[in-house]
C-alpha cells in the first residue's frame, strides 16, 4: 500500500518520512510490507489510510480542485489537501481518532449495518419505530447515496432492524463487521475528547471551500470547519446531500483519490451526465496524469 508512490515520486517519498518521523516508528514499512492483520491494528489503519489518500492527492498533477469533500475519515485528508490544516496536525487528529474511537466503542455492545434499496425516509421512520417497540437505540450513520444508508447502533438493534428490513423489500440489509457505532450519540466521550485536541489544533484558511460531513454544506470559515469536524463525530456523514450541493452549486467534475472508487460509483448513479473518474494506485494515478496533461 503507497509503496510504488514512495520509489516513483521524491515528494512521496518525503511525506511518507515525515509521517515516520512523526510517529517515531515506520508505519511506511506496515502500510508497504505489514500483513492485513497488522494493518488492522488501531495504531495503523485510519493512519495508513489518511496518509495514502493525501500523499495520493498530493503527486497527482491531472487536476487542481475547485472544492474538496471527504467522506468520515476522509475529511480530515480533505483539511490537509485544501491547506486548512498541516500535514503533521492531520497525522495527530487521525491517530487520536482512531484510539480514542476504539477505546469508546470497546465500553459498548454496538454495530453497524448497511441497508440497500430503501429510501432515507422509510429507514428513519422505521428505526425509530423499531427503537420503540424494542428499546434499542439505532441511528442512521451515513446517509451515501438514494437508497443506500448505513444503520448504527446497538447489536441487537441493528440485527432487529436489518431482518425487518430484508422482509419489507430492502435488496439487502445485513449487519457490517465493524465494531462500534460511528457518527452516533454513543460516541459523545470521543466527541469530548478529540473535540479538545481539535480545538487546541490550528486552523487556517481554506486555498479552495471544503463541503463537510455534517450538513453536507460548502464552508470556508475556519471556525465553522473546526465545529462542523468536532460535531461529525456524533452525528451521520451527509454524503447524499453533500453531493448534491456539490452540483447544486456548479461543480461537474468529480475525482476521488483513496483506496477504491466506492464513492466514484455513487456519484455516477447519482450523476450519470457528470463526469467521474478516481485515483487508487500508481498505474491508475499515471494514466490519468498522462491522459489528463
């Protein structure tokens, strides 16, 4: 993972030095030669994923961006991208994360679920009625795309609403192996305590707007980035909307760089006229690049 970024480009290689650096230990070495089971360690996985996503944005030269979005962990890459916060500042907030979101989500017997081919409507207003016949909390996670959310909450409540859910029509409903309950209230002890290192971290001014998480709205204030960032940590990712405020307001080119095109995909089915395209490795970053220039 990143390893062919390291050898092909010096400022790769520079950043990924740097984030060693920083760390103290070489999480190049993890993310270029670590099993999955070691990537998969709290210290490693939100970490290598941040620092692969914004070392790609970075030596990509196909494009300069109007705007950026980031879905969950993905916005903290955005913040460092669009010069709103340091490289070495993202590093600190994405490896806080990562520990303290663990730690939390270990205090609860919770889960998540994705649910497919259902309205954003009907899953709210099911939820809610499910959490009251049964007493277990559930939450709408992230809202992707039409008809594709992901549900968050406890166990059994995510078990509970994806059977109802496949029995009411859903093409599929099934809970995720993850563990814990992102972007819901149960995370409120990490909203706490990252929110306190955000606060203490320095924001500047955006060189290009951000559409952030939380609202799904385009900001370019520094203090409404760092609130919007501290209160996605309880609250559901807007990718929907974020999508099409993005259009709403102009935009009609849209790149994800990360690891996969996932959010590429529903962008298109979204937008079939826009324009889409990603970057995941190095053959895919070249041939745009050469195609693009």
């Amino acid at each position: 993972m990143g390893r062919e970024l390291y050898e092909k480009f010096p400022k790769a290689k520079e950043m990924f030095e740097r984030a060693n650096e920083y760390f103290g230990r070489r999480i190049s070495d993890v993310m270029f030669y670590g099993t999955e089971e070691d990537l998969l360690e709290t210290k490693n996985t939100q970490p290598a994923v941040f620092l692969y996503e914004v070392i790609l944005a970075t030596v990509q030269d196909a494009f300069k961006s109007d705007a950026v979005a980031g879905h969950s962990l993905g916005e903290f890459a955005a913040l460092v991208v669009n010069g709103c916060i340091s490289f070495e500042d993202g590093l600190n907030l994405v490896f806080n994360r990562a520990v303290i979101g663990q730690k939390v989500c270990e205090k609860y017997s919770t889960a998540m679920g994705a649910v497919i081919g259902l309205s954003e409507e009907y899953v709210a207003k099911r939820i809610k009625e499910i959490w009251d016949e049964t007493g277990e909390p559930i939450y709408i996670a992230n809202f992707n795309g039409p008809g594709q959310v992901v549900i968050s909450g406890s166990k059994k409540g995510i078990r509970t609403a994806c059977k109802a859910f496949m029995k009411e029509g859903a093409k599929k409903a099934v809970p995720l192996m993850i563990s814990g309950s992102f972007h819901t209230p149960y995370m409120r002890e990490a909203e706490t305590e990252l929110g306190d290192i955000i606060r203490k971290t320095r924001f500047m001014t955006p060189r290009t707007p951000i559409y952030q998480c939380v609202d799904g709205e385009v900001h370019t204030n520094t203090e409404e980035i760092r609130q919007n960032l501290i209160a996605h940590i309880t609250h559901g990712v807007q990718w929907t909307s974020m999508v099409n405020n993005m259009v709403r307001d102009g935009i009609d080119e849209f790149y994800e760089i990360g690891t996969d095109d996932t959010l590429q995909k529903i962008v298109s089915r979204m937008y079939p006229d826009k324009h889409t395209d990603s970057i995941w490795n190095y053959s895919n970053l070249k041939n745009i690049n050469t195609t693009n220039n």
